[in-house]
C-alpha cells in the first residue's frame, strides 16, 4: 500500500518526497520548487538595492546562486508565461499577444472573446516530461499560459491549500505562483502599511518628482517586502520537514516591475528579472553568475536537474544539470505584440553592453493605450500631466507620438534609456551585429506576430467558430494490458481507471489494466479535448 504524508501548514501546501535523507550525490531526482513572483525586477538588496528588508531573499542569495544577466522574453504575464511553460519564445508558438484567454477585447479586435493559442504538434508544457519519469507535479495556483493546460500536465492545480496528503514515493515539482506584487497590487494594497519611505524611493527620469510617483514606487518595494514574509513562512514549513536537504529552490520574476513604462515594455526595465537557485548541500552557495539566462531556459533545467535530456523542440537549453549546454548565450530576444486591445509590433535583442530594438509600426506610439494600468494613480497622474504640458523632454520619452523604425542604447552609459544611438557612426558595427543576431533569430523560428491575429485563429479554427475537437483515442487490448494512441499529431495521452482520480500520463508502453473501465483523455494544446470510457466488465 503507498505510503502517505499529511502536513497541515497553516497558508501553505507542503509536501515530501522521499523519506530517507540523501547526499547531493545521492539525489538521482531531486525535489524542485519554483516560487515565482509577478511583475518584479531585481530591486532586492542581492542586487544591490537595500530600499526595504527583505531577509529571506537575502537567505536564498547566500544559500544559492543569484544570476545578474536573467531575462523574460515579454514584458507581460502571459506571453512571457506561455514562453516559460513550453521552453519555446511565445511568438514561435501563437502565444505572444496578451491575452488569448478570457478577454480578447472583441470589440476593438474582432477576435473571439477567448482562444487557446495552437502550438505546433511537437510542443508539450514540460511538467509532463517530469509525470512520464514519476515525478509529482503541482501547481498553486496562477498558470495563464495562453491555452489550456492538458490535465496531463499537473497532478495538482489550484489555489493555497490548508492541508494535504501527500505521496512519499516520489520526487516533486511544485510551483508557487505569488500575486503579491502584481501591478493590481498597487491599488489593491494602496491602504496598507508602507515599508518602503516614499520619500526615500529613488525615482527614475521619466517620473516627474511628485507625491503620487513616490507614493506608487513606495508601494512596489512595500509589496515585495510583504512578498518576502510569504517567502520566509514557505521556507520555515519546507525546513520543519526535513525538506530542504533534497530540494533546489528557484526564485524568479515574470518580468520587469509593475509600474508605469516597466511592465509591457521590451526594454531593459521590462525584461531583466530576478533569478536565484538554492541548491541542496550549499553547492555554490553566496556565489554570482554572469552568464545570460532566458526564461525559456528554465524548463529545460528543471528537466535536465532530473536527469531528463531537453527535447528537440526547445529553443531553451540548461545551464545546471546532467543536460547542460555546452555554450553559453551570446544574446538575449525579445517580443512585444498586442496588450488588450491595441495592437504592435517589436522584436528585441540585447547582448551585455547594448540593446537593439525593431518596430515593426513606428508610425504608431510608443505609449499603449491599455485601460487596465489607468488604475495606477501614476499612470492617471502623468496622463494628466503630459495634457497640460508639465512633464519634461525625459518625461514626455513615453509619450512620443511615433517610434524610430530602429532603436540602439548603451546600456551602461544610458542605463535607462533615453538616448537612441541608431544613428552614432562609431557604432556601425555594433548596429551591424545585433542586426544580424535579430535576423539570424527570426529566420530559425517562425514568428507568428507577422501574421494578423484573425488570419491566425482562422487558420487554426479551420475557418470555423469553434476550435478542432482533438480525435478519440484508439486502444488495443491484448489480455489483461492495452496500448493507447490517438490520430491527433501531438496530442497529450492520459487514462486512469475511476473517475475521481489524477490522469496518468500515458507513457507509450502497455498499461496493465485493473477495475471495471478505462478512461482514456487525448488532449492536443489549443484544441478541444476527447475522453473515451471503455467497459473491462467480462
């Protein structure tokens, strides 16, 4: 009879693998939790910024790793998610417009209100790599990538738990998804107390010096400092049982900060993101890493730390484990592309020194008229302020009605970039080669954004109102095993035999078969799925 494990934490969901302790050479597939934050950059004192306490970020970067050079590929949750969950750029599998699910603003887009974008047939979510090689995977409780998650992908899902039981014959991987310091949050937890002193804050040049703008960047440091405390109750309840000793811990931000003209945006400010590793035994504890780090790569070390080679597909290779990459990157990639309802266009590639931007319509704003961040009181504020002319030249950078159809800063020079050197003759080459890196990388992958959204939906759709329905599974019995299969290119394969219980991953071998039917689930991303019941009743 399986071994079971009840822990009742008092927030959160805990959980255990094995019960022996084991030795960093012993650990064949170590635990391995993410605590992902949204919408933050590294504001912490690890990297240099010590504006609010937060000491259990400060535990996990002098037990861990901290990597300087870490970067989402979107400026925004759910193309840099999407991205993050295959190990592919979201604009390679019809991810990249923010959002597909849930609103489309149909009105100004003429979309269907919610679509799941249609990857190509070799993409997976990469926890079900971790299910076939008997992992337990969870996840708590934000997912948003953009389509509908196979039910093969997580054996849990859902918000916080208060208690759980848990399986003590296997390795997990569990993801921690904190809202804390989402933007929402600077509204929502405008009345709470400040940890951070407005006027103390340092405000960057496109903020004119005024209440609110101190008020708001107070509020971003207070919610990470609130986030920290969270951080530290999931540290205290992993370590009262035992667990620290065969689990890795990464800590990592979806994108930039929340505030105005950092989230959304394909500069710097929006891509560069917090990433610290814990490994167990104190391998390379206290230590500072300066190799880039795309977010696409996390996925493929989480797999290759399980001893799982990255699959074909991936544009993201690992930089720990078994699998690891043999070459460091060279560059970092970019993309922006619809938020709610208006539309761009802009691919981006930085190396250490300078970022190279492309716009694909700079006759259009480099502002975005998005609704949802008017309820920043700063985002009210400068809108106010630019209408009666009060903002600065530094101010109104935002605000400029066109683009330049190219973009180049030194990023150490202009840290935050107001001064486009395009045109700078003592930087032909260095415009040369970041040219050539952004082309080189747009011809090896197929860039969905250089199609119109409707085009690509009806493509997908068929020309139809309703997505494909992925087909039923085909399942040959032979005695008491049977083997599974669907016509589906690509589709997911789960089965289990009561209705109430977790889809087991099919694993493309016999299954045994037991109890009076079998439920096959087939499941191919951005289609309908199909589940099949079949009688074992003689």
């Amino acid at each position: 009879m399986k071994k079971l494990l009840t822990i009742l934490p008092l927030t959160l969901l805990c959980f255990s693998s094995c019960t022996k302790t084991a030795s960093k050479t012993e650990i064949k597939q170590p635990n391995i939790i993410w605590i992902s934050a949204e919408d933050l950059s590294p504001i912490m004192a690890c990297y240099g910024d010590s504006t609010v306490s937060t000491p259990n970020l400060d535990r996990l970067a002098k037990e861990g790793i901290v990597y300087n050079h870490a970067y989402t590929t979107a400026g925004v949750c759910s193309p840099a998610r999407n991205a993050i969950i295959t190990g592919m750029y979201q604009i390679s599998t019809g991810g990249h417009n923010m959002r597909t699910m849930g609103n489309t603003y149909p009105e100004q887009t003429g979309l269907p209100k919610s679509y799941s974008s249609v990857p190509p047939p070799s993409v997976r979510c990469f926890p079900e790599y971790l299910r076939k090689e008997g992992y337990f995977t969870g996840n708590f409780h934000k997912t948003d990538y953009q389509f509908e998650a196979p039910a093969t992908v997580w054996d849990e899902i859902g918000k916080e738990r208060t208690s759980y039981t848990w399986p003590t014959d296997k390795p997990f991987f569990t993801v921690f998804n904190y809202t804390t310091t989402h933007e929402s949050q600077l509204w929502k937890r405008a009345d709470h107390e400040k940890r951070a002193d407005p006027a103390k804050v340092k405000l960057p040049p496109y903020y004119p010096d005024t209440e609110t703008a101190r008020n708001v960047v107070a509020r971003q440091y207070s919610n990470m400092s609130e986030l920290d405390d969270e951080i530290g109750q999931l540290l205290a309840s992993l370590e009262s049982q035992n667990l620290l000793e065969n689990t890795i811990i990464f800590f990592w931000g979806d994108h930039g900060d929340g505030i105005p003209f950092y989230k959304r945006e394909v500069y710097k400010r929006g891509l560069h993101i917090p990433l610290i590793i814990r490994m167990p035994d104190g391998e390379n504890a206290g230590t500072y890493n300066d190799d880039f780090i795309s977010a696409i790569d996390f996925g493929p070390t989480v797999l290759s730390l399980a001893g799982i080679p990255t699959p074909k597909n991936m544009h993201g290779q690992a930089f720990l484990g078994e699998y690891k990459a043999k070459k460091n990157r060279d560059y970092i990639f970019g993309a922006r592309d619809r938020l709610d309802s208006e539309y761009d266009r802009v691919r981006t590639v930085l190396d250490k020194k300078y970022q190279y931007v492309r716009n694909f319509y700079p006759e259009r704003p480099l502002y975005m008229n998005v609704a949802y961040r008017k309820q920043i009181p700063l985002m009210v504020e400068l809108l106010e302020m630019k209408d009666k002319g009060q903002l600065n030249k530094d101010q109104m950078f935002w605000f400029q009605p066109t683009k330049a159809p190219e973009e180049l800063y030194d990023l150490e020079a202009d840290p935050y970039q107001l001064n486009n050197l395009i045109n700078d003759p003592s930087l032909v080459a260095k415009r040369k080669e970041l040219t050539e890196a952004m082309d080189n990388w747009l011809a090896s992958i197929e860039d969905y954004g250089a199609i119109p959204e409707k085009e690509l939906v009806a493509k997908w759709w068929n020309g139809k109102d309703h997505p494909p329905l992925t087909e039923e599974a085909k399942v040959e019995i032979i005695g008491e095993k049977a083997t599974i299969s669907c016509p589906t290119e690509g589709a997911s394969i789960g089965y289990k035999f009561k209705s109430n219980t977790t889809w087991n991953v099919y694993n493309d071998k016999a299954i045994e078969l037991k109890g009076d039917s079998l439920m096959v689930l087939t499941h191919r991303i951005g289609y309908e799925p199909s589940i099949k019941t079949i009688s074992l009743k003689k």
